[in-house]
C-alpha cells in the first residue's frame, strides 16, 4: 500500500535529518573567556602584607552565612527574615523563574511539532454538480481526522545558540538574585550596626546629661555657701541645655534607623521589632578572612552576572549568522482519514497523507541581516567591556574595603588613646576643682573633651564594623560555601 511506504519514508528522512542536526555545528563563535590581567594583591603588596602582620586580616574563606562572623543572633535573625520577606528579593526570583521558562521553551525547537485536528460537517449541494460517480446525493456529512507533524532540523546551529543564549540570560539572573541578596544582607548588617551606634551615642549622653546635672546641683550648693560664683554656674547650665538639645535628634535618628531595619526585612512600619542591637553585641573575628584576588573573578556575583551577559551575547552573533543560512523544514504536513461517519474513519480508501519539505534562503533584504550581525557582534564587544569594567569595580571595592579596615584600626587606637587620656584629664582636673587648684571652666573643658572622645570611640568602632561588612560584601559573600541541598535565595537553584 502507498500509505505505509509513504510514511516509511517520512520517518526515515526525520531520522536522517536528526542525525544530521547531532553531527552538525553552530555558527559562529564558540565563548571563551576574556583574558584578563589579574592582580596578585588587592591592594600593594606592603599594605597587604602589613595589615597582615598587624593581625587585621587572613588568608581564609568565607562562610555563606558571613553575617555570623558578628556573633549576633539578634542579627542573624533580621538577615534570614530580610531575605525570606523582602520583596527585591521575590522579584528576583520571579525574573529568574522567566528566564528559565524561556529557556525551556526554546528547547522544545529541538523536537518535531506534533498536532491532532477533527472536524464535522454537515453540507447540501445543488443537485446539477452532485457526482454521478459517488451517491448522486446532495446532502451529506464529512467526518475529518488528521495528523500534522512538522520539524525544522538545526543544521546550522540556531535553535541551539539561541538555547547557549538563553541559558546565559537565566545564569544571569541566577546571579543578580545572589547579588540582591548580598546586596539587601549587607545592608541589614550596616543598619544594625547604625543602630548600634546611634544607641551607644543616645546612653552615652544620657549618662553625661546626668552627670552634667549632678556637677550643676554642685554648683548651686557652692554658690549658696560662697564657694562659686554666678558665672560658673550660669556656663555649667548653658553646657547642660547644650547637652539636652543634641539627645532628641540621636533619639530620632535611632527611630528612624529602626524604621530602616524593619523596611529591609520586609516588614509594615508599624510592626513590632524584637530585635535591639548595641555595639558590645556585635564582635569580629581577629584577623578578618580574606579570600585570594584569583578568585573574585568566580565569587563576584555581580561579576558572573557580567560574563553570563557576554556568553549571551557571543550566543547572539551565532544566532545572527545562522539567520543568514538556508532554512530547512520537513514534515508531514497531513495524514488522515475522511469519510462520511465517524465509525467509517480510517476505512480502507478514506485515509490522505501529505509529505512535504521546504528549504528558504534570503536572496535580498537590503542587508538587513548583514547588518543585524554586524549589530550582534557590536553587542558582544559592549559585552565584554562591560565585564572588564565590572572586573576592575570588583578589585577596586575589595582594595577600598581593605584600605577602609586599616584606617578603622589606627583611628580606633587613636580614639581609644584620646579617650583615655580625656578620662585622666577630668579626673585630674576634679580633683583640683574640690581643692581650689583650678576653676570650674577647666573642669568644664575637660568635660568636654571626655565627651568627644567618647564619640569619636563610638564612632570608630562602628566603622570598623561597617567596613568589614563592605569587605565580605566585596568579596562576594560565601554563597560558594553554601552546604549542598541547603535553602538559598534562589529557592533550591543551582548557581553553578
């Protein structure tokens, strides 16, 4: 029977055709790689070798949850509910949930397109063209099943850049979904530590307003015994009203910072926040981790992100030039049965078939396709600009994080020198005021002094913190070091 050989044949040209596309090669580029020159220090060589000998850094590795180098479950808790609720981070994932159902879909151009049809009619025609050969009839009805199957062979290698394309793109946006979440969780741990910060500075002058307080009522009992005069204690009540004024603005910036926290982790503002933070809570490890500038390259995620957009773009200029290549299809285009009830479907004498193939070739378009892959290879080279210069911000935050922690320490030390002596000062200065040694103006002075040296303390400490949460931000944040099968911010994907 013609039917079956026809179908045969189908067959075995789909065979051949896959065979064909599994031997075959994609146009254009296949990626590599910039080169790039890669730097040996993150910063010059005798810095980095002294913040070493000082204890400040080390050669280690990250852990994926780094934030718990602070010591702090109150902190470990705000990160992992910022990165559970807040919404930048759905939408991530939301974007990278698109990306790899696109993928998907340009996969399936890999397989033949398959498609069933029926249809019914009931239909009259004119007696003077009813067939003499058929029934003479001229009403009758029309019960129609058929098969449609169709395949474009890859042969020169589109649907499979356009695959190597789409992938790239879901890479990327696996990548922006690491680097949101770094992102939101640095930004958790620098809140923190503000808050920390601002809390420290609001006890501490509380605790001198009520020392200032104290001083004054001194101040009015010499008066009234003669031992002071009224100018000492007009200048101690001026210092005192001085102090009360700077307490509500650290007050409101300590709301607000709360109001801060509560935002990243993606919580209502007035929702209730368990969670305070003081400096004492917060300790580093001595020295810090810092991993080998060979492997910032692979840890960046806002780096990976980059070189995933430049293998999409070499995919592209495969994807343009395959466009400019003969265009093949094949298929069955029909294969059914017709007949005038459904029971008489696939009698013998009712089935149709059609074999069908087609090959297109753009002759003429005005060079539209040149230019398009001209335009594709243009994007690449955009590509990979973008990706040295995304290189070069990753060293240069790494070398400003480091140079930012050996700052911190020396002005930690130097606060920490200021403060002590300020503390000896005023102790020494007390002592001659209740001996008539000195006037309360010194004593005032010194006040004065403790006071500022115990902010600049405050204040050093707090960067010191802060700078080190920048580092590991820097260095990617330990998502490589990520326990297998653990929950991530990608909701189980792989980032490899």
């Amino acid at each position: 029977m013609p039917m079956p050989h026809a179908l045969t044949l189908g067959r075995h040209a789909l065979v051949a055709t896959a065979a064909a596309l599994l031997a075959g090669c994609a146009v254009g580029p296949d990626y590599r790689r910039p080169e790039l020159a890669m730097a040996q220090h993150f910063t010059d060589e005798s810095t980095q070798i002294r913040m070493q000998a000082c204890g400040l850094v080390a050669p280690a590795d990250l852990p994926s949850a780094w934030w718990t180098l602070y010591h702090s479950p109150e902190l470990d808790a705000i990160v992992r509910a910022g990165l559970a609720n807040h919404p930048s981070v759905a939408s991530a994932q939301a974007a990278l949930r698109v990306a790899t159902e696109n993928r998907l879909a340009q996969q399936s151009a890999f397989f033949p397109a398959v498609g069933l049809e029926y249809s019914a009619s009931r239909q009259k025609i004119a007696a003077p063209i009813a067939s003499p050969l058929s029934s003479n009839a001229t009403l009758f009805n029309l019960q129609t099943a058929q098969v449609n199957v169709s395949y474009t062979p890859d042969l020169f290698g589109l649907n499979r850049r356009q695959v190597e394309s789409l992938k790239a793109q879901e890479d990327s946006q696996r990548w922006n979904l690491e680097a949101t979440s770094l992102t939101l969780s640095s930004n958790l741990v620098v809140a923190a530590i503000t808050e920390a910060g601002l809390r420290e500075q609001v006890e501490a002058t509380r605790r001198v307003i009520a020392l200032q307080s104290d001083i004054l009522e001194r101040y009015r009992q010499l008066q009234r015994l003669g031992q002071n005069s009224a100018l000492d204690v007009a200048q101690q009540e001026s210092q005192l009203a001085t102090l009360e004024a700077s307490l509500p603005p650290l007050e409101k910036q300590l709301s607000v910072q709360r109001d801060q926290i509560k935002a990243l982790m993606g919580l209502a503002a007035d929702a209730p926040l368990a969670e305070q933070f003081t400096l004492e809570r917060l300790a580093l490890p001595e020295p810090l981790p810092l991993t080998l500038p060979s492997s910032l390259v692979e840890h960046r995620p806002d780096v990976l992100a980059a070189e995933a957009q430049l293998r999409s773009a070499s995919a592209d200029i495969g994807v343009a030039v395959a466009n400019r290549l003969p265009d093949v299809t094949l298929g069955v285009n029909s294969w059914g049965s017709s007949a005038a009830s459904l029971g008489g479907l696939f009698s013998p004498g009712t089935t149709f078939w059609t074999l069908a193939g087609s090959v297109g070739q753009a002759v003429f378009d005005g060079g539209a396709l040149k230019h398009r892959e001209a335009a594709a290879r243009a994007a690449y080279d955009q590509a990979a600009a973008q990706y040295r210069q995304t290189v070069i911000n990753a060293f240069q935050n790494v070398a400003d994080a480091l140079q930012a922690i050996d700052a911190d320490a020396r002005a930690l030390r130097a606060s920490q020198r200021a403060q002590d002596a300020s503390e000896r000062t005023l102790a020494i200065a007390r002592r001659q005021l209740e001996l008539g040694d000195t006037s309360a103006l010194a004593v005032m002075a010194a006040e004065q002094g403790v006071q500022q040296a115990m902010l600049s303390t405050l204040q050093a400490r707090a960067d010191r913190l802060a700078d080190a949460a920048a580092l590991f931000q820097a260095l990617g944040g330990g998502w490589w070091n990520r326990a297998e099968g653990a929950s991530t911010p990608a909701a189980g994907a792989d980032p490899g």
